[in-house]
C-alpha cells in the first residue's frame, strides 16, 4: 500500500509541476508559450541515468565512469531547464512573472522526477525496473 501512496503523490506532483508550467504560459497578462520548450528537458533528464542502470553492473561498490557521465549529462540538462526561462525573460521574450511560475514548475517536476527514481530506484520487489 505505501507503493500506491507513493505513485500517487508523485503523480499529484508532477501535475502541480506542469500546472506551474502552464500558468507561466498561458495568463492572459503573459500569453507566450515559449516555456514549453521546457518539455523536452522533462523528458529528457532521466533518460541518461536510466540507460546507464541498464548498463553497468551494480555488483562493485566503486564509481564507474558511464554511470559518472550519465549524472554529468542529467546535471546538464537539469542545469539547462533552470537556465532557458532566466534567458527567455533576460531576453524580453516572456515575463519576469512567468519566469518564476516555470522556475517554480521546475522545482516541482525535478523534484518529482528524484523522488520517482528514490522510491523505485532499488531493485526490490518495489522496483520500476519491472516495468
């Protein structure tokens, strides 16, 4: 039971997430819906960790480089998500206002993502590997 409580306040947060997104675009006292670009670093920020859990062996305890590199690469894109609606505003493109409700989506949605892969990321009878 306490695995449905846990999809099920992920879910809840990642819909708060994309509701902070959609407030940033769609206001009528914003109305730029450049920040969805922001979509594409949602889904694209696990999948470098969940290709190197595919491939390295967790049998040794010792750091490897594929799965360094898949968490520089997911760093990267974190980074990126945090850095593009800073700039859309910097720019004029949108809002200083919008920029915040994205930035609080973001907050949401990445903290929603880490809490998915911290609940479902060990390789019990609990695990999305399954899948």
């Amino acid at each position: 039971m306490a695995g449905i409580k846990a999809l099920i306040s992920l879910s809840f947060g990642g819909a708060i997430g994309l509701m902070f997104l959609m407030l940033g675009c769609a206001l009528p006292v914003y109305d730029k819906y450049w920040p969805l670009f922001l979509l594409f670093f949602y889904i694209l920020s696990p999948i470098p960790y969940c290709i190197s859990r595919r491939v390295v062996d967790d049998t040794d305890s010792a750091s490897n480089a594929c799965k360094e590199l898949a968490i520089f690469l997911t760093t990267g894109i974190v980074i990126s998500a945090f850095g593009l609606p800073v700039i859309f505003a910097r720019a004029e493109v949108i809002a200083w206002g919008a920029c915040a409700l994205v930035l609080t989506g973001n907050v949401v949605i990445f903290g929603t993502i880490l809490g998915f892969f911290l609940v479902f990321g060990s390789n019990d009878d609990f695990s999305w590997q399954q899948w």
